[in-house]
C-alpha cells in the first residue's frame, strides 16, 4: 500500500496510541486505518468516551500543500472524500466512501484522541453530524462578526435584551414602541 500522500513511500503496519492497528508513512507520519480494524478496536474499546476540553495546549495541526490537496484511497484507488469533525479542529479527515477506511495526516490522531473524539470518527462523519457542525460553525462565525460590529459589552446587552423581548408576550407592542420614535403623540 502506497502512502496517498508521498505516493511513493509504501506503508508499514504500526499500533496507534490507545487506538487501533494501522498503516503509518515513515516520511509524512500520516495513518491508514481500516474499518475493518477501527471497529474490532471499538469493540475492545466499549463505550465511546465523553467529549472533552483539549489538555494540550498546542495548537491543532493544520493542513499544509501536500495534505490539503485531494487523495486516492491506497487500498481501493477511490478518490478520498474531506469531512470536518469538530469547530475548533482546523483539519479535514479522509474517508473513503468505498472500502470504508480514513486517512489521518501527522498528528490528526493525538489531537482527537485529546478531546476524546477518536473513538468516534464514523459518527462524526454522518451526514446528522456533518449539518449540526455546519450549524455550528456558522453560529460561530456570525456571534464574531457581532462582536466585532457591536463591541463585546454592547453585544452582551443586546442578548441579554432579545432574550427577555423574545420570552415576552408583548414582544410585538413592545417592538411597536422601540420602532416608534414618538409613542406619546396619537
Ligand atoms: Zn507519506
Ligand atoms: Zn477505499
């Protein structure tokens, strides 16, 4: 099996930390994992642990030229497909589509195993995840662009005040009121 990466660098069998069998690059560090031996680990593994705060505080890995570019499966030869897994991890996993395996470059694997997401690939590639994840992302994004535009104290209190119109059965005579520049004149 060739490293879908280098391409010319055969891959040899390694045991992940804590994790499963797997097929590593000497040169890219990058792992092949098959389903096959990713579910006998979850076997063995049990319960999927709870999602957790990272304990390192360096920053995940990101990707670079050689690994952002699209990669063919090195068991079946099918183009690999890219999935996000988490906000705050800046990296794509590869998976493929046919035979099931993923592709994890350099250091992909210790940084889901620090929030403990790494007995929890396949789900995180679902198409349920992959729409909450965007979901997420785009919370994130417009909550900065909020922040930015209205200053982060100033921010605060308009959520603070949305809030309390929104659970407010008067909401709507209380918005005719704000909008209403001369509420006292008939
Ligand atoms: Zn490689
Ligand atoms: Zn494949």
């Amino acid at each position: 099996m060739l490293c879908p990466v280098c391409k010319a660098e055969s891959l040899q069998s390694v045991k992940l930390n804590d994790g499963p069998q797997a097929h590593c690059c000497s040169h890219c560090q990058g792992h092949w994992i098959t389903a096959e031996d990713y579910w006998q680990w979850m076997q063995a593994h049990g319960d999927v642990l709870p999602e957790k705060a990272p304990s390192s505080t360096a920053p995940p890995p990101v990707e670079d030229d050689n690994t952002r570019r699209a990669k063919l499966c090195p068991n079946c030869d099918r183009l690999l497909a890219k999935y996000r897994l988490h906000p705050e991890l800046p990296f794509r996993l590869d998976h493929c589509g046919h035979c099931g395996g993923v592709w994890l470059d350099s250091q992909e694997w210790d940084a889901l195993k620090d929030r403990n997401l790494h007995d929890e690939i396949y789900q995180l590639i679902t198409p349920h995840h992959q729409k909450q994840l965007q979901l997420e992302n785009s919370r994130r994004h417009f909550e900065q662009r909020y922040q930015e535009r209205f200053g982060t104290d100033d921010y605060a209190e308009i959520r603070r005040i949305k809030k309390w119109l929104w659970e407010n059965p008067n909401r709507q005579d209380l918005l005719t009121y704000l909008n209403d520049e001369e509420p006292y004149i008939a």
